[in-house]
C-alpha cells in the first residue's frame, strides 16, 4: 500500500460518504486497534451483527467475562448480550469524538435476530440496548420486516436512533422511511427534541448480484450474461433516486425545522463475493453524499489501496439504472420475487447465526466453568 493510499477513505468521508467498518471484535478494543483504523481510514462508524458476534465469541478474550456472568448465574442468551453491551458501549466511546465533531460516529446494535416477526419484543428490546448502554452515538439495528416496520416507527417516536437493517427493495424502502417520518412527527408532538435522532436505511448489495447472477448463468444467453453483476448497483441506485423525494415532502421540512436529521442510505454487503468483479466494486459504483457504506477491513484496505474515490451516483445513472432494471424484467428476472427471498434469507441467516452464537457461548461457559 502506498504511503498516501489511505488518502482514498478520508476523500470518501469528503465528498459525504461516510464509511464505517462493518466489524468489531474485544482485542481490537483492548489492543487499540479500533483507534487506529478510525484514525488511519477516516472512519465515521462501526456496525456489528450476529454473525459478526458469533466469530468473535471464539476468541478466549472473552472467558474471564462468561466465567463471571454464569457464576452469576445468567443464561446463554444473557451472557451475550452482556458482552455485546460491553463491547458496543467500548466502541461507542472510541468514536465519541468523531459523534462530537460530525455528528456522525455512530456504532450499531442489533436486537436479537429471532424477533424479526415480533413487533413488541422487537420495542422492548430495543428500549433496554438503548437505555443500558446509554450512549449518543448508538443506533440500535430493527430489521425491515412487517413486524419490524411499527417497531421502527416506536422507536424513533421515543428518540432511539435505529439503523433499519436487511432491505432490499425500493417499495419496501418507502414504507420505511414512512414509518421513521411518522416516528419524528409523533416525538415532535410530544415535545421531544427532534435533534440527536439519527437513522440510516441499511440497503444490501452484493447479496442482490450474488442471486441474480445465477438466475442469469441458468439462462445461459449472451443478452443475460451481458447483464452479470448490474443488479445490485442499479437497485441500490433507484432507492437513492427514491430517496431525493424526501426534500419535496412539506412534511419533511416542517421536521428539518424543528432540528430533524435526514435518514441516510446505506450500503451494506459491500465486500465482493464474485472473483471476477472488482474488489471495489460497491464502494466505487456507489458513491454520493448523505449516504453510508459500511465496508469489511478487507474492502477498506482495498479501496484505500487503488479505489477511485469521486461521486458516481449522478442522475444519469439513475436513467441507466432503469434501464439495466428493464433489461433484466425482459429476460424473465422479477426482482421484487429476489428482493422478497433476500430478505426472508437474510432474517434467516441471521436467525442461524444467534442460535449458533448461543450454542458457543454454552460451549465456552461450560469450557471455562470447569477449567
């Protein structure tokens, strides 16, 4: 790497992207690690998930604590959120004084995977993350699933700042940023201050390519294998379009003036999965202000190494983008049946991944209790 190639991440964050890391784990907290890929790639935030979780559970930096919680006689599941709070708590902390300088700085979250479908427990679960770890700069994860969308709605309405995970669809993206408008207008009504109430709209990338590039091979024609790998940034292109109906919506500025902060955008699934793509692929094609990207280590340090930093989300592209759309309707792809499978695959993904991560925080507590 060049010694001026991480010049690349701060023009990000420059021209108004703001890219987060999309991991964490406890010996990057205890070692300062985390402060200095904040530092050495401008970073404005963290994100975490079950699956992340579940990966860094392995690590015994974590025996001394499940060693405590289950003298103390706490289950699995409270175990983990034990440690979670801990560790989210740590990481907001370290980005407490990009939160202080940008407003920004923001580490997520995510309420327990299998209340997905469960609107109320989705509520009180994301009160109590709230409220235990008592910190600005957190956004507490709620998926957008039927039962999540009200629960969004509740969450803003009580100042919890949500990052509204798993979406994958444009139609299904208005219904969110409805429900966190309604969440502002019922804070505002009850004299709440509108002010320190962030959200982003989680959009998943490189999970659409990943589909319909096989539904595209199966068809096995040169039309279908011209159109490989243009799903997922056209898709993610149109909810940005969708996006910009915001500013002609009076509702909308009746919040900015009371002190409301706009959701913004954000791509998440950004790491590459297909070899003959570019490792960059969804940071580079995907680049506009007032929008997140939440990026793995490895596509930070590649984007950091040969990424092209500039604005690539442009009203042109927004025409190209319909058209690829088009062109993939015509082959026979229905994207909203893809759209609708990523997301009930995602929820169940990261169902698989708790209940995983709640089978090794019982192998480890039952490991570390008899060592």
């Amino acid at each position: 790497m060049s010694p001026d190639a991480t010049a690349n991440l701060a023009t990000l964050a420059e021209l108004g992207q703001a890219p987060w890391l999309d991991s964490i784990s406890r010996e990057w907290l205890d070692s300062g690690e985390l402060e200095r890929l904040r530092d050495r790639y401008a970073l404005r935030g963290v994100t975490s998930n079950p699956s992340i979780f579940q990966a860094a559970l392995t690590s015994a930096t974590y025996d001394v604590d499940v060693r405590r919680l289950a003298a103390e006689g706490h289950a699995d599941r409270a175990i983990f959120q034990q440690v979670a709070i801990d560790d989210i708590r740590r990481a907001c902390d370290i980005f407490a004084a990009v939160h202080e300088a940008t407003g920004d700085g923001h580490v997520s979250i995510e309420v327990d995977p299998d209340l997905a479908h469960d609107t109320d427990a989705t509520i009180e679960q994301a009160r109590l993350l709230w409220s235990t770890i008592d910190r600005p700069n957190l956004m507490i994860k709620i998926p957008a699933t039927e039962a999540g969308l009200p629960a969004i709605e509740a969450a803003i309405a009580e100042g919890i700042s949500v990052n509204v995970t798993l979406l994958f669809d444009v139609g299904v993206y208005s219904r969110v940023r409805e429900s966190w408008l309604r969440g502002l207008e019922r804070l505002h009504a009850d004299g709440g201050k509108l002010e320190g109430v962030s959200s982003v709209a989680s959009f998943f990338v490189s999970r659409v390519d990943a589909k319909v590039d096989k539904l595209l091979d199966a068809l096995d024609t040169e039309e279908a294998g011209d159109l490989r790998g243009t799903a997922a940034v056209a898709n993610a292109v149109l909810a940005w379009a969708d996006a910009q109906r915001l500013n002609e919506d009076p509702r909308w500025t009746a919040l900015t003036a009371a002190g409301a902060q706009p959701q913004r955008l954000l791509w998440a699934s950004t790491g590459t999965k297909d070899a003959s793509f570019s490792d960059v692929k969804y940071v580079d094609e995907l680049i506009a202000a007032d929008t997140v990207n939440t990026l793995p280590l490895a596509t930070i340090e590649a984007f950091a190494d040969h990424g092209t930093p500039g604005v690539t989300i442009t009203p042109e592209r927004v025409v190209q983008a319909r058209r690829e759309l088009d062109r993939l309707g015509e082959v026979g792809i229905d994207m909203s049946v893809v759209t609708d499978e990523l997301r009930d695959e995602g929820v169940a993904a990261f169902v698989a991944a708790f209940d995983g991560l709640l089978a090794d925080v019982a192998s480890k507590r039952a490991t570390v209790v008899q060592g």
